[in-house]
C-alpha cells in the first residue's frame, strides 16, 4: 500500500493506494499517529484502495475517535461499490463521515 499525505495548514489529506489489510495497517496507523498533532480536519481519499479488511477498519474507526476527540473532523472519500459495501454491512456507513 501507498501512503501520501497532504497537509495544507489544519488540514491532512492522506490518499491511499492498493490494499488497507491487515498488514498495511499498521504503516498508516503509525504514519497517523505523527501526523495528526494540530489537525482538525482529516480527509482520506480511498479512490485506489482495492481491498479493506477489518484491520483497516479499525485503523479509520481509531482514526475517527482521535479526530473527534480533539475537535476536529474525519472525511472519507473517494471509496468505490466494493468498499462501500464493506463499509455498509459493517455498520461503519453509520458511523463514519462518508462523501461519495
């Protein structure tokens, strides 16, 4: 997986590339967790993700309470039909800010 980020003042843009599973995600948690002080807009673009696993998903879902609990905010877009459908069966389309 590829992860570039873009931070342009409050605002980090992480644009991910190939597969979030489950052992990629540990790469962007640690990656995030250098790159959120002073951020309170978080925008993912998962437009070229291929696959999400549960590791993914927990690795957004983290990512999503940090955010929260410092004030900002967390986007997700860019996701296509099959991470949609993960995202909608497992509940996280409730959850998660979500832009299509």
């Amino acid at each position: 997986m590829t992860i570039n980020k873009n931070a342009e003042g409050e605002k980090l843009t992480v644009s991910l590339e190939g597969r979030l599973d489950t052992t990629t995600a540990p790469d962007l948690e640690a990656e995030l967790k250098s790159a959120l002080d002073g951020i309170k807009e978080l925008v993912f673009d998962l437009s070229s993700i291929e696959y999400i696993s549960s590791a993914g998903l927990r690795v957004l879902l983290s990512a999503h309470k940090s955010m929260n609990s410092a004030g900002g905010s967390m986007i997700i877009k860019g996701a296509n039909e099959e991470i949609m459908e993960i995202f909608d069966v497992t509940g996280f389309i409730d959850i998660l800010n979500i832009e299509s």
